[in-house]
C-alpha cells in the first residue's frame, strides 16, 4: 500500500474483520508517515452515495462490504470509486481467503487476470 502510495497511486481499499480496527489501521498508516486523513471509513458514507474523496485509503468491514439496499451495494459503491483504471492496492485483513476472493470476482476488473499485479493480503 505505501509502496503504490509512494508511486502516486492515491486509492486503496483495507477491508476488515471489525470497525474498531480502524484505529489500528490509522496508526499502523501514521507509523509508516502517512497522514491520519488517508483513511476514509466507509461506513460514514451513506449507502450509495458518491465517495468523495479524489484519493485516500477506503476502509470497510466485510458486513460493510456485503451490505445492499433497493439495488444500491457498497461493492458497486466502492468499485465506482476506484474506477475503472483501479491500480491501487487492496488490503484483506483476516477471513481474506474465503471472503476476499469472493468479492474479487463480483468487482470484475480486468486487472482480476493478473491478480499477482494488485492483491496484497
């Protein structure tokens, strides 16, 4: 994550076991000189409405993630955020092999061909 930072890739999305860990994401990304601001809790955006932030790391829980309402999905809040070009990273903490490959498969992105290019875990 810091590495694509560094190479102004400015998105990245951390999903998670539990929002409490937000705290822990701040100061992991803080210790490694990141600012406190980076992190955007997802759950503070209401369902279906445009993210706006141009950059930042988008933090979610994975009920966060799964959650949907009258055709409105924070999947397809999320990847509409990212965007099509998406080259950041994406970060599955805990549960990722079962949860994580799941969700990376209804993301559909083309860069999901060469998952060596983006996945971190």
């Amino acid at each position: 994550m810091l590495d694509n930072w560094c190479q102004e890739r400015r998105k990245a999305i951390w999903v998670s076991k539990s929002a409490a860990l937000i705290e822990d994401a701040r100061r992991d990304w803080c210790a490694l000189g990141g600012d406190v601001k980076d992190i955007i809790d997802l759950g503070n955006i209401k369902l279906g409405d445009p993210i706006p932030f141009t950059q930042g790391i988008l933090f979610c829980t994975y009920s966060t993630l799964r959650s949907h309402h009258n055709g409105k999905s924070r999947l397809k809040q999320i990847v509409e955020w990212a965007g099509k070009d998406f080259e950041g990273a994406i970060s599955l903490m805990m549960s990722a092999t079962r949860w994580g490959t799941q969700w990376l498969k209804r993301a559909n992105w083309a860069w999901l061909q060469h998952p060596s290019k983006a996945l971190l875990g």
